[in-house]
C-alpha cells in the first residue's frame, strides 16, 4: 500500500552550520558529515568531528533514526543504530525521518529508500544541475510501497544478511589479496 512520506514520517533537515565544521575539544556534539559515512552507513563514531551546539537534544539522533542524504548524485538512507551515543548530530545535507507509527519499521524504510523505484521519484523530484538535490518539501510528497509489519520484518532481516554477506565477502576478497602479495614476496610456504 502507498504511503505519502509525511503521512508516515517526520522529517527534519539536519543542523545548518554557519561557517566551517572545525574541531572544538570539550564540544558536546559529534558532527555527522557525508565524509564520515559510507553507503551502508557505516561510520566510526570517535572519529566524528566535536563541537558545541546549542539545544543538542533538538538536535541529535535517536536509534531508530533514518538518516537520508539529500543531496549529491546518489541520495541514499540508513538506519542510525548507535547505541550509547545520544550526541550524534547530523549535517544540513542530511534529512533525518523518524516513524510516526509503530506500523513502520525504521529499517525497511531506509531499505525502501533506497530501492530503485523510490530513487527514481527522488531524481524526478530533485532539483539542480551540478549537485542535485531534493528538498524536504518535495521528499513529503513522495509515495512510498508500507507493506504489513511481517512483510517489512523479513525483508529487513534479509536485506540485513545480504550486507553482512557482502562485508564477509569483502573481507575474504582482502585476505586472499593479502595472501597472494605475501607469497609473490616468497613470504608463505
């Protein structure tokens, strides 16, 4: 069943910096900048960068958050699973959604987002030539497939293996690379 974006979620734009994101030791705040992140939103925390903001609770992530990049050629989202960490706060190029109802999974939507029918309505929605981007008014608007809670659960977990496996896969690329540049140095028997 199609939902309209705001229909199931609360959208708000991350924290508009004036000036430059520097480094402020004793800062309350970890940044969340697109260099931090990879597409599978994958980040080390302790390498964020630590600064003052004002009203931090306003501000920062919650688990369960889905941190949408809303600009740049590939606009994707994932799920901020971060536990202990309740000083996260995300750049204004992120929009972060947060579930209205207990009828949405905050996973399947991040994995919904990121399907190449609903990135097909964010390009057409999307507006700019050099960095395209799509704003929070136009992402609203935007329909997107909620099937049942079970439906979600499973597609979810299985979109959860299917990384896993390519992070394993990944991994297991690395060592037989660094294998075979050891023995091409005649350091393995």
């Amino acid at each position: 069943m199609q939902h309209l974006i705001n229909d199931i979620a609360e959208v708000r734009m991350g924290y508009h910096f004036r000036g430059r994101v520097d480094d402020q030791p004793g800062g309350n705040a970890l940044v969340l900048q697109i260099r931090d992140v990879d597409e599978d939103g994958r980040f080390d925390p302790e390498a964020l960068t630590t600064m003052e903001i004002p009203n931090l609770e306003n501000h920062s992530l919650l688990l369960g958050d889905i941190v949408f990049l809303a600009r740049g050629a590939r606009r994707y989202a994932f799920l901020f699973d971060e536990s202990g960490y309740d000083n996260i706060v995300p750049a204004g190029y992120f929009m972060v959604l947060r579930a209205k109802t207990e009828r949405l999974r905050p996973d399947y939507l991040a994995w919904a987002i990121n399907q190449d029918p609903f990135q097909a309505r964010i390009n057409a929605a999307s507006s700019g030539t050099a960095v395209p981007q799509i704003t929070k008014g136009n992402l609203t608007e935007l329909s997107i497939d909620v099937p049942d809670v079970q439906t979600q659960r499973r597609i979810a977990a299985i979109d959860s293996l299917m990384r896993r496996e390519s992070t394993l896969m990944q991994k297991l690329q690395d060592c037989r690379s660094t294998l075979l540049r050891a023995a091409s140095r005649g350091n393995v028997r």
